[in-house]
C-alpha cells in the first residue's frame, strides 16, 4: 500500500464526510510530502484533540515509509 492511500484509508474513516476528502503526494528522491485536504467541519476530527490523531498519523506514516527507506511528511492543508 502506497503513502498516499494509506493516509487517505485513514482520514475517510475518521471523518463524516469522506467524499470531501483530498489527497496529493508530491515525491522527491528521498522524501515524499503528503497534502491532505478535508471539509472545513472535519478538521478537528483529523487534528484531534492538542494535535493527537495527527500526531498519531504522522507516527503511522513514518514508520510505514520507514519499510520502503523513505521519509513521508503529513500537511494537512485549512
């Protein structure tokens, strides 16, 4: 499973509008960085309570991107 879907799994299951849900990668040699885009209404259920759930998917993603010898930064663009 790539970055990008892994990311997106996780967003459509935490939010109440998973149609809304945007994600772009942009990829360089070593490092890819992930945008992700939700409703308006939605954005605190992805940043969770004091930035936990991001947290938590920043911690995901690393140590999934650290099996393929990559470094994955998470946006999540407002």
């Amino acid at each position: 499973m790539a970055m990008k879907e892994l990311v997106e799994y996780i967003a459509k299951a935490l939010v109440d509008n998973p149609d809304a849900v945007r994600v772009s990668e942009i990829e360089g040699e070593k490092t890819s960085v992930i945008e992700l885009v939700v409703a308006k209404e939605d954005l605190g259920k992805v940043i969770g309570k004091q930035g936990r759930t991001a947290r938590a998917i920043r911690t995901i993603l690393s140590a999934a991107s650290t099996k393929i010898n990559k470094h994955s930064v998470l946006e999540i663009i407002e």
